[in-house]
C-alpha cells in the first residue's frame, strides 16, 4: 500500500481543473475529483462505500480494480510498478517506454482510468526522469494524468534538492509539464494549533496554477497522526473551502483508511475496517462539494485576500476588490463564471466561533444569492442563510 506517513514522519523530526472528467454520461460537467489518498483494496462493497462518503477518485488502484472502481461510480489512478518503479535518477527511456506501453495496453479502454501514478514529493534530481515517463503517458494515452504529487512548502531545501519553494515549484513545471499540479499541506496541530504557512502554501501553488494556466489539488488532512490532531467536521470544512476559495480544483484526503502504523488515530475508516465520525464529517462535507461541483467548474479564479487576521506576506482587502469590508476573520476568493458574472466564496477561518456574514461592497450590488450547498440552487442571502459555522464556507453570486 502507499502510505505518506514516512515524509510526515520526517517532518516531525525536522522541523517539530478546469481539468475535469466525467464521472458518468449524464452529468459530464459535474464531476469533481474528490480522492482518498490510499490504496483500496479490489473489494466492491469498500469501494462503493468510498462513493458513498462523496469520494469521486479512488486513489491508488491496481489495474484489476478498475473495473470494481467502474461498477462503485468512481475513478483510479492506476498504481503499477511499470509506471512508478524507476530510479528516478536514472531512467531508462528505452526499458521505460516498453512499461508504459504495456500498462496502457492494457487500461487504455477502460472509463475508470483518471491517470497514473508516478511518484509522491520527488526531490527535484527526480524530476527529469519522472519527465521522461510522463511523456511516454502524455503520448500513449492523451488527456490522462501522469500523477506526482509535491511536497509541501515546510519542506527542507534538502528535501526539494533546490534551494527554495518557489524554484522548486517553477523547475517541476519547466521540466516535467504536467497538466494538473497537487501538493499536500498538513497544518492541523494538537492542542489547536494552526500553522498559517497553510495559506501561504495555498497562495504560491495559485499563483503557479494560474501563471501556468493549470488547475491544482489540495491534499490535506484527515487522520490524527505524530502531533497532528483528529480532525473535527469544522477542521474538514476549513480544509476543503479555503482550498476552494483559492480555486483549488481537486481535493485529496490523507488518509481514507487509517494505516496500521504509529499512532494513526480516527481517521475515515479505522484500522478495523469500521467507519467512524471522521467518515460521517468526510461524507458532509464531501457532498456539499458535489452539490457545488456544477458551479464551481465554471469559475475562474480573480483575486484571492482575507480579512481580519492577515497571514503575513499575504493580501487583504483594498480599492480594486469586490469586496469592501466584512466583520471577522474570513478568507475571501473573487471568480468570474464563464457567462461574465461574479461570485465570491466567503470562509470562516475560526475553528470555534459562529459568525454573520455581513460584505460590504466597493460597488452597489442589486442582488445577493447563495450557492447552496445542499442542493445546488440560488437562494436568497437573507436571515438564517447568511451564517457561518466554524470552517464553513459560502458561494454568492452577485449581481450589479
């Protein structure tokens, strides 16, 4: 199984789209990758049970699970030691392209097929291997992705084999043209604590994405582990809407099943195969984000600020806005759908308080409404709609 606990591990002791694929024929526009960072087992009552908690992406699958991801209404990323077992230092094109071809040869059909894994936060020597293999992918089975996932911005030069964040971010890119990017940002401590490199983190992967014109993936928290805590249903909503609000295009849980190892602790599913609350919380939150999906996909991300308690290096509010002023402490995104009108995604960025969202505008607005995120409608913005819980987020359309 692939697991990410040794880079938390590491972590611990060093420093203690619109990519989019149809998820069935109906609702082509619909499908939003929502994945569990693992690797289930080929098992249809399992996965039908990830399908059940609003997961679209199955993860990691081996190519005979594919047709068991097809019958539970998910995709795969296919995970097979032809694709993914190189030294990545020193590739082989010849020996590399005969894998990959016999890979795809043999999923190349299947309509379960999201991508194809390559490896998870490679130092940047890797990456004109990883370059390599990509294109033979990106060549033999267009449109699909060849996955890597990076690391995250608390990583050591060390770790990145550049000297800092930014260049290891801009070299990936340069160098293995990827068609979607993804990270993982954990920033959930016990006790409480939150690590604002968080939204940093979410900031430079935008600004990447869009200079780039690539959509990204969020891969964050779900397991309590080493001195992370066990995430609540406010800590799931605050993940999954701040990375929405910075127009994140796919999410990942770490982790779906809680690993056998180490002090893993509630996560979705428990190492006995029971699920817990964390899945009751998952499945809410992840269902909201499905209701959202048709338009969220629409939106391209404007300007991302926050209100409040600003993350040093990061930007408020100012003249050229939509957004004018709004009482407490809130993450803000700015997106233009495609048919030329504004939206704005508001997140509560308390993990405890309740609050009123009460936006005052640089310009007059003639109309407010809500997104809703249960059943995907407009809605009036007024009385009882216009609160936030903990973590939660919100979707106006504006009208001028």
């Amino acid at each position: 199984m692939i697991t990410r606990f040794g880079f938390a591990r590491r972590f611990f002791l060093c420093v203690l789209c619109v990519f989019a694929v149809s998820s069935n024929a109906e609702e082509p526009q619909a499908f939003f990758p929502v994945m569990a960072w693992n690797s289930p087992p080929n098992d249809l009552a399992v996965l039908k049970q990830m399908r059940e908690c609003g997961l679209t992406v199955a993860g990691f699958v081996t190519p005979a699970t594919l047709d068991n991801c097809q019958a539970a209404g998910l995709k795969g990323i296919v995970s097979d030691a032809r694709l993914s077992g190189y030294d990545w230092t020193n590739v082989d094109p010849a020996k590399a392209r005969e894998n990959v071809a016999a890979v795809i040869k043999e999923v190349r059909n299947h309509a379960a097929v999201y991508g194809y894994y390559l490896r998870d936060e490679p130092s940047a020597g890797y990456f004109k291997g990883l370059a390599t293999v990509s294109d033979l992918i990106k060549e033999l089975h267009p449109g699909v992705w060849p996955y890597i996932n990076l690391f995250p911005n608390y990583a050591t030069p060390g770790q990145l084999g550049t000297p800092d964040y930014a260049t290891y971010l801009e070299h990936f890119v340069a160098t293995c043209k990827p068609p979607v990017l993804s990270y993982d940002h954990y920033a959930l401590y016990q006790g409480g604590g939150f690590n604002e490199a968080y939204f940093v983190n979410l900031d430079q992967m935008r600004a990447v994405a869009v200079k780039n014109g690539l959509p990204f993936w969020n891969i964050v928290q779900s397991v309590g582990c080493l001195n992370f805590r066990e995430v609540t249903r406010a800590d799931l909503s605050f993940e999954v809407y701040t990375s929405l609000a910075y127009g994140a295009r796919g999410i990942a849980y770490f982790t779906y099943f809680s690993p056998a190892v180490g002090n893993f602790r509630n996560g979705p599913v428990d190492q006995f195969g029971h699920t817990t609350e964390t899945w009751n919380s998952m499945r809410f939150v992840n269902l909201q984000v499905e209701k959202l999906a048709p338009t969220l996909l629409r939106l391209k991300s404007d300007r991302v600020y926050h209100l409040g308690k600003v993350p040093k290096g990061l930007a408020g509010a100012d003249d050229k806005s939509l957004l004018k002023s709004a009482p407490g402490n809130l993450l803000v995104g700015e997106f233009t759908h495609d048919d030329g009108t504004r939206y704005v995604m508001f997140v509560n960025k308390d993990f405890a308080a309740n609050l009123v969202l009460q936006p005052q505008f640089n310009k007059p607005v003639k109309a407010i409404q809500i997104v809703s995120p249960y059943s995907g409608r407009l809605t009036a913005f007024e009385g009882e709609q216009c609160w936030l819980a903990p973590g939660q987020g919100m979707l106006l359309k504006l009208t001028f």
